[in-house]
C-alpha cells in the first residue's frame, strides 16, 4: 500500500486520474477542471429530490466549473485538476 490519498494531486497543479470520490464540501469555492464519466456539484443539505447544480455524463474535453462553498463533489473515472477560487 503506497499511502497515497487519492485526489491529493487532484487539488494541486496538475490533472489527476480518480477512479471515483466525493469530494466533501468546504467553507470556500473551488475551480475544478474535469473530464470523464460523471461529474456532479451537490448540496448536502438540500432536501430529497433537489435537482444538482452540476450532474453530466461523458465529458469528452475538459470542461471548468465553480464548486460554490458549502457544496460537495461527486467524480467518477475521470481527469480533475481542482483548485480554491482566489479572492476577488
């Protein structure tokens, strides 16, 4: 067992190869640059049948989206570069 935490990389500089995770929510944005088989931008707090921000499937090019602050990542067999939004 290497010790790796999957999706470390991920959340650096360059693009890493996940499998599947969710990545929990945090107190600020982030960026994520994605491609894959799902990608999908959730409220954990909405309620049952609350339609996601983000839930696409086969991204075939690198697609960009903002992960607002508070809300959680889902990513399954695909390329993520995920970063913090600066301050503006």
């Amino acid at each position: 067992m290497s010790g790796k935490v999957e999706g470390v990389a991920a959340q650096e500089v360059q693009p890493e190869y996940i499998p599947a995770r969710i990545f929990d929510a945090e107190k600020e944005d982030r960026k994520i640059a994605f491609k894959g088989a799902l990608i999908r931008i959730s409220d954990p707090n909405a309620g049952k049948g609350t339609e996601d921000l983000v839930d696409l499937r086969d991204i075939t090019q690198y697609e960009y989206y903002t992960v607002p602050a508070g809300f959680e990542l889902e990513v399954i067999d695909g390329w993520v570069k995920l970063t913090k939004s600066s301050a503006s």
